[in-house]
C-alpha cells in the first residue's frame, strides 16, 4: 500500500463496506448535533431580529408575570400547617365549636370545623338535639384543663360619641395563645377591671394606654392596659379583650369557642365527637396533613377545582397565540435566510428546528423574566391588598418548585407557539423567498368546515360536560370518579375546541368584516382589508385577545353569581347607606320621646335628605318573661299557595319528598329549586314564619322601597291598598292580615297557635332596592286606622345627602344614649365582586392592550413597504390615524366579542354543573358591556394618538 492508500497493484481500498461496523454517528447523535446547531442559529438570529424578539419575549413574559403572582398569591391565601397551628391555635392542642346539635349525622372536614356535610349527601337528621353549652362540652372532657373565649359586642363611649364594640372574654393574651397574639404596647390586665384592645379600637375611642374608657352597656368603666394584636383579626377590626370576671358575667354572649391546652385529640375521636355536637381543630391532624390537604379542605376543590383548570389550561392558550402571532411574521421575515440555508443543502427537518429554537429560547427567557417581575407584583400586591390578618394571606407563599414549574411551562409553551409557523415557514419557493416575492394567504375551505365543525363540537363538549356534572352530583357520585372526570374533561376541553374552530374561521370572518367595513371610509377600508390579507398575524391577535376576552367574562360572571347567591342570606333592614334610627322605649316598652323630637335630632347630627318615620302596631312586653302583654299582634301570612312544596305550611306540600333519603331528596330538593320560583333556597329560609306589617305615609314607602315609588303603587297605597315586598305575601292582588292574641307563639309554626282573625285586603307588588325580608307588607295610616290596628313609632330611615361618617353615628348615638336610642347605617354585604370586576377587568386592559400591541405593531412592521408606498403616493398622517383606529375596532373588537361570546355558552355550561346554587348564569351585562365596548374603545383611540406619519419610500419586494 502506497502512501495514498491504494493497494499494490493499483487497487483502492474502500471507505465504506458492506457488512462492515456503521462508523457514522448514531441517528440520536446526529439529531442532537443538528439541535445544537439549530439553537446556535436560533439565539443569533434571536439577537439579530432583537425588535421581533423583544416582542415575542414581552408576549410571554406578560402571561407569565401575571400568572406568576397570581399563583404566589393563591398559594399564600392557603396556610402551610405550622401557620395554621399558630394562628388558630396558638400553644393549645385543640380548638372545639358546638355549633352543630348533637346527633346531628353531620360531620366536619378534618382541617376545617366550620365545614359541615353529612356523609351520603343527606338531609341533616330530623330528630338531631339541641346544641351543647359550656358545661356540655366541659362533660365531653371531665377533668381537662378548658379555655373559654366569648364573644359580646358593648355599647361605650367613643372619640366623638357613643359606638357599638365587639369584645372577647378570655385569656388570650396567656402563654396557651403565644404565636396567635402578642401585646403590642402597654401590659397584660391585671385586675377584672382591665382590658386590652386592639389599635383600631384605640383610636376610635380616642384613648391612650391607662386611659378609662366608659361602658354604657353593662353599665361598667374599663381601664386600658395595652394593645393587643391577634392574627385571627384584621387591622381594621375594633376589639376591646377582657379576661374572666364579673364584666364578661353580665354580657350577653353570641359565640363561644373553646380550647384545650393539654388534651390531645386524634382523627379518629372526629366521628364520635361530631355525634355529641362539637366540631374539632386538632393540632395533631394539622401535624399530619400537608398543604394540599388544606388547600383542599372546605370544599375548595369541589367549588373552584374546575375553575382553576379551566384557567390554567387557557392561560397556556393564550402564551401560544400571542407569541404565534410574533412567530409567524418573525418567521416570514426570516425567509430569504431560511431559503438561503435550504439553498446549501439545509434540510427542512433542519429549517424547522431553526424556527422552534428560537420558540425555545424566546419562551424560557420570556418565562425567567416574567417569573422574576411576578414575584415583586405579588409583594406589591399582597402588601396594597393586606388586611392584617393571617387568614387572607398566611405568609408570602412564593414556592421555588411552582415558580420553576411555571418558567419550564413558559418555555415550552414557547416551543409549541412557534409549531405552527414554523410548518408554515418552511413550506415555500426557495428560489421565490431568494428573490423576496411573495403571494396573500387566500382562506382555506376545507378550514372553515373544519372550523365551524370544532365550534359545533365543543358547544357540544361544553354543554355535555355540564349536564353530566350535574347528573352525578344528583346521583351522589363525584367528580373524582371515572365519568367525573371524563365529564371535567368535556366541560374544559369543550371551550378549547370551541375556539380553536372561531380561530380556523378567522379567515373568512376578517373577510367579511372587511366587505362591510369598506363602506366606513378609506382608512376603515384599508385597515380591514389589511387584517384580512395578513391572516398569519391578524387570526393569532385576534384569537389572543378573544381568550382574555373570555376569561375575563368568566371570571366577572362566576363571581358576581356567587356573591349573588352569598348575599341572598344576608338580612337587610333598609336599604343600603340608610341609617336606621331605633325609636327609644322605657322601661314599660313605651316610646321616651315624640316622633319630632326623634327627627329633629336626626337631622341635626346627619347630614340627610329626608328622614321618614316607620310604625309598627302597638305593643307591650314583659322584659323579664319575654312576651307581649298588651296590644295586637298584626302580621302578614305568607300565604300557603306561595309557599314551596318542601314546607308543611304549602297548599302544595308533597310528604313523599319529605320521605326521601339521601341522594334522591337532593335531587328532588334541586328540582324544585330549578323549576319552582317558591323553591328559591333564600327565599325558603325566610317565609317559614309570618312577619309583622309596618306602617308610614307616602314618603315612607319610598324610604323603606329605597327608591321613588312607582306611580300606579304609590295611587294603589294612598287609596287603600297595601304594598307587598315580596310575591310570597300577595295573590291575585290580595294579601291576607292575621290577628293573634299577644301571649300566643304566633311566629312558630310548630306551636298549634291559631290567630284570633283574619282579613282580606287588596295589595300591589313593589320591588324594593333591595330584599327586606323583615318588611313584607306596608300599609299607610289611614288604612291601617280602618282596620283598628292601633300603632306607634317603631324606627326611623334617614337618607343621606352623602355617605354617613361614622363620627356622624357616634355623634348621634351620644344623643340618642340618654334615652336608651341607637342608631346604625346599613353597610349590606362586602361588596368583593366589584374588587374582582376591577381587578379582573385591569388585568384584562393590560393583556388587551400587549396583545393589540402585537397585533398593531407587527402589521406595521410586516406592512412597512406597504406604508412606504401609501407614503409615495401621498397618505397623510391623518389617514394613518385613522388605519390604526380602525384596525384596533377590527382586532381587538372582533377579538372581543367573540370571547364574550363563548365565555357565556362556557358560563352557562358552569352553572348548570353546579348544583350548589353559588354559580348561577346572571351575567352584569353592564361590566360585560364595559368589556365588549369600552376597551376595544380605549385601545382604539389610543392607536389613533400613537400612530406614526408615514416612512419615506424604500424598496418594494416583487409580488409573487
């Protein structure tokens, strides 16, 4: 062999032979090699297009930040078991509620007392017991050391008058309590007569540590020792903590709870203990349990378990359409480059990876970033929001794993944003690309059917989902098994396929709009039909804000509905922002003071635009026994034909409901409350007894409606007829009056009192602002003298010129004090649906406004030689404007409707899973009208201010 390698007589020795050991790379090899070619390219090119990619990162980053805090802030409302044992408990071994009866068949979640079920789903036992006192649930544990902390609320004097305080009695401040409470400033009471309070009740007392502070009732004075922080309460929660003695003897206590410092009580006593009436927080379940298990207790999963997949399921959605969208003009942008690359023997496996490369880069560091800006908005966030309690948020929860989690699920994301146009991307013309021509996407047919089969089919998904759901809650069978999955499955998949088919009829849809909006003007015309052309670009924008769009409907309808259906239960007295002033009595049970020496000092201590006075019949009671002794007793019946079948009282009563069992009377119960307007659950609750008329004049009714009486009620009432407040008291325009005698158990159904008469007369419905479950029927005077009902002044309701201070309250409460009269202003229930609708619609603005960001800005840059030629031949800045204008109207309006629309057919599939009542389909069409209108508005004219004059002329690509 020759130094060239041939063999003596002139053979050459070959490479490669057949049967010989392959000496190539392995396939994995070889594809690991091209991937870090591919990334090479990827993270140059990344940095080359730096304005695209500065965008695709900024689309995932915002996401992601959001996102971020959110599951921060999630994560730290759910309490690690260690904080949860130091502030419920403290150094105690459990915590004891007797706020069921004994023999109840009710039993509590392990790690949340308050959360009561029976075990198959049942109606509560019939034959339960009643509740345990102190020294039943002393019996529960003969010998055990026990600390009892009461709850009262005091009447004392405050900085600017007279105010109503909450006070617990007990040692909390003891070593059994460390890591729950600590004094803040000053020293524990040492004498009955002292007391600690909490710093916002310092304040409103107007008072100093060692300061005496006068109670009015139980008439007492109370020296101040020290201020006492309690984990339990808010910051804003005004407290006056008093130890055992002879003060906490003469309060009239609401709510006790009991603590056992020593006595252990493992998981297993639960059931028994359940049984006899107490619900238990052990400190050695807590011990045992993980921060899964209490994150989960209290039903949380089983009310927002679908709610949070749904959400995390379209914020992974979201990330891929609107880094899509910059992918696939980044990656049109890229051709020439990629055409170059196949030029040279560049496989289009090779070219594909060049393109989710960047995917990969562009959505890890989008996600790194996006993490690290999350957890400063979480701080910022939680520290705005905070109440000062440790139950609204436990710790600052922001876990390593979750955060880590979230960045890896950015990153791929990221990857499968960049599929799609990268399949698009290397489907083309090598010699065309090099040339830089190219032709406009014409919409695909066979797309379109496809797309309006996905619509079909995920309505469909959506509404099967639900209605299973809601069968096998019926059938008491969870969503933890196998067809409860499957239908959790539907009901969250249904709404991605229903997208997924709106986006794959983008095409056609930009095209219409942009038939109609040609007769809008030249820039309506040339901003739609640009949308229409560039669908790459356009559907992912629009597609990204129609799942914010959705979301955003989602969220506002489940929580107003749920706070709804909270608020049902809440019992107002006048409507909300009135003051309700009490009418003093004495000792005999008769008014101390006139009606004009009442509103006279209303008036004075109030800001007010009219004050009205409120009677009731005349009555007398004996405050020793309890029960009237002198006058009528007048009540309106809640008449039987109004009454729901599941109560005895009903013309309709059904025994056969009452004799089911378990999951069958749920299901009938739910029926009923579907289908039956008296099955309505708060309404029930309500009418199970009759409630005392009331009476006043013409301005009165208007007082007590909340609002200007309508004036064919307000002529029915001056001319005789009474006015219903809810339909259970009126029928066929009657109502019917009973009369008792005044030692009767006229307000117990279960008591065989009967009334002394009754009487007919005719009524009208009025609709007050708001349920006024103790006001059902309002007579006028004149009325009320023809029936021989003998009344006096009951209260008063003051409007307010403004909202009430509640210096004002206290100043007339200093008033009223000497004469035994109060006063209090009707707040209503937290309004926390509106802190979401803000929230929610915020949040929503900023992905809306990233996303047309996106959408606009890369039309601009992808349609930067179609400026230049508009410039050329003479566009003005004017017309500029107004292409941005109506661009946003076409993208960010399309974008929006159409998710308001499948967030409907997606909120009314939710409603009909639940079958707890809290989520109903009650859209606020008017938060819902701010979304639809007012933001494709705002971000409308803010393209219209920021749009730029147009660039000078350069050169045009051929048009292919």
């Amino acid at each position: 062999m020759n130094r060239h390698g041939n063999r003596a007589g002139g053979t050459t020795k070959p490479r490669y032979q057949r049967g010989a050991p392959d000496r190539e790379e392995s396939r994995w090899r070889r594809s690991l090699a091209e991937w870090r070619l591919a990334l090479r390219i990827a993270r140059r090119s990344v940095w080359r297009s730096r304005g695209t990619s500065i965008i695709v990162a900024l689309m995932v980053l915002l996401p992601v930040a959001g996102f971020s805090a959110a599951a921060i802030i999630g994560q730290s409302t759910f309490p690690t078991p260690d904080e949860k044992i130091a502030a419920a408990l403290g150094q105690n071994e459990a915590k004891l509620l007797a706020s069921i009866g004994t023999h109840s068949g009710m039993v509590q979640d392990p790690y949340d007392p308050t959360h009561l079920q029976t075990p198959d789903n049942a109606a509560p036992a019939a034959d339960g017991g009643e509740r345990l006192d102190e020294a039943g649930v002393r019996a529960l544990f003969p010998g055990a050391d026990m600390t009892v902390l009461s709850s009262a609320i005091v009447t004392t004097t405050t900085a600017e008058g007279i105010g109503q305080l909450q006070v617990t009695v007990g040692n909390l401040w003891g070593e059994d309590f460390a890591g729950r409470t600590s004094i803040l400033a000053g020293s524990a009471p040492s004498e009955p007569g002292d007391v600690l309070v909490s710093a916002a009740a310092l304040k409103r007392l107007g008072a100093s540590i060692g300061d005496a502070i006068t109670v009015t009732k139980p008439a007492t004075t109370l020296t101040i020792t020290g201020v006492l922080s309690d984990a339990m309460s808010a910051d804003s929660e005004e407290w006056i903590y008093a130890p055992e003695g002879s003060f906490g003897d003469d309060l009239q206590v609401w709510n006790r709870t009991y603590y056992l410092p020593d006595t252990v009580i493992t998981l297993d006593e639960f059931a028994d203990l359940n049984d006899a009436g107490v619900t238990v927080l052990s400190r050695t379940v807590l011990e045992n349990a993980s921060v899964i298990n209490l994150a989960l207790s209290g039903g949380f999963w089983s009310t927002y378990g679908i709610l949070l997949m749904l959400a995390a399921a379209f914020a992974a959605f979201e990330i891929v359409l609107l880094a899509g969208a910059a992918f696939a003009v980044g990656a049109r942008k890229q051709q020439r480059a990629l055409a170059t690359l196949a030029s040279v023997g560049g496989e289009r496996r090779m070219l594909y990876r060049v393109v989710t490369s960047q995917g990969l880069v562009l959505g890890l560091l989008g996600g790194i970033v996006g993490v690290a800006i999350g957890i400063p908005i979480a701080a910022i966030y939680m520290r705005a929001t905070a109440d000062g309690s440790a139950t609204q948020y436990w710790g600052f929860h922001a876990e390593p794993l979750t955060l880590a989690a979230i960045a890896l699920i950015a990153m791929l994301v990221g990857l499968a944003s960049a599929v799609v146009p990268a399949r698009a991307a290397v489907k083309f013309d090598v010699l065309a690309a090099l040339r830089g021509s190219r032709a406009p996407a014409e919409p695909s047919a066979r797309s379109t059917r496809w797309g309006i089969g996905y619509l079909v089919v995920g309505t469909a998904l959506t509404l099967v989902g639900a209605f299973s759901l809601r069968a096998l809650a019926w059938s008491n069978t969870g969503q933890q098994s196998v067809p409860g999955m499957l239908a959790v499955a539907a009901l969250i998949v249904g709404p991605i396929v229903l997208q997924v088919g709106m986006i794959m009829c983008g095409g056609v849809i930009l095209r219409a709009i942009a038939h109609v909006f040609s007769r809008f003007g030249l820039g309506a015309r040339l901003a739609a039909r640009d949308s229409a052309a560039h669908r790459a670009r356009s559907v992912p924008a629009f597609a990204a804000i129609m799942v914010t769009a959705f979301i955003a409907v989602i969220v506002i309808n489940v929580s107003v509905t749920s706070s709804a259906a909270s608020d049902k239960h809440y019992w107002y007295q006048t409507a909300p922002g009135q003051a309700q002033v009490l009418m003093p009595k004495d000792d005999a049970g008769a008014p101390a003071a006139t009606v004009d020496e009442i509103t006279g000092i209303v008036e004075e201590e109030l800001d007010t635009v009219a004050v009205g006075t409120i009677y009731a019949p005349l009555s007398r009671w004996d405050s020793e026994t309890g029960t009237q002794t002198d006058g009528a007793v007048v009540v309106a019946e809640a008449l039987p034909e109004n009454l729901c079948p599941l109560l005895p009282a009903s013309a309709d009563y059904d025994q056969s409901i009452a004799n089911l069992t378990g999951a069958k009377y749920q299901e009938a119960v739910r029926t009923l409350r579907d289908t039956d307007w008296r099955c309505d659950e708060a309404q029930t609750s309500r009418v199970t007894s009759a409630q005392k008329v009331v009476v006043t004049d013409s301005a009165g009714l208007s007082l007590v409606l909340g609002h200007t009486a309508p004036g064919d009620v307000l002529s029915s009432f001056e001319s005789g007829s009474a006015v219903a407040l809810s339909p259970v008291y009126v029928n066929d325009g009657q109502s019917v009056l009973q009369w008792w005698a005044p030692d009767s158990d006229w307000d117990n159904p279960d008591s065989g009192d009967e009334p002394v008469t009754t009487q007919t007369i005719s009524a009208v419905k009025a609709e007050p602002e708001v349920d006024l479950p103790s006001t059902p029927l309002v007579i006028s005077g004149t009325t009320a003298e023809q029936l021989g009902i003998d009344v006096e002044p009951s209260y008063f309701i003051a409007n307010p010129a403004e909202q009430f201070a509640q210096g004002e309250i206290d100043a007339l409460n200093a008033r009223l004090e000497p004469i035994m009269g109060s006063a209090r202003v009707e707040q209503g229930p937290e309004p926390t649906w509106l802190y979401v609708i803000l929230a929610t619609l915020l949040v929503a603005g900023v992905l809306f406004v990233g996303a047309s960001a996106v959408a606009i800005g890369l039309s601009r840059a992808d349609g930067r030689d179609d400026d230049a030629t508009l410039a050329a031949v003479g566009a003005t800045r004017s017309l500029r404007r107004t292409f941005a204008f109506w661009q946003a109207i076409v993208l960010v309006g399309l974008g929006t409707v159409t998710g308001t629309l499948a967030g409907l057919i997606t909120t009314y599939g939710i409603s009909l899973a639940d079958t707890t009542g809290n989520v109903g389909f009650d859209p606020p069409w008017v938060a819902i009208a701010a979304l639809v209108i007012g933001i494709p508005l705002l971000i409308a004219i803010g393209s219209w201010l920021v749009a730029s004059k147009p660039v000078t002329l350069v050169r045009r690509a051929a048009i292919g």
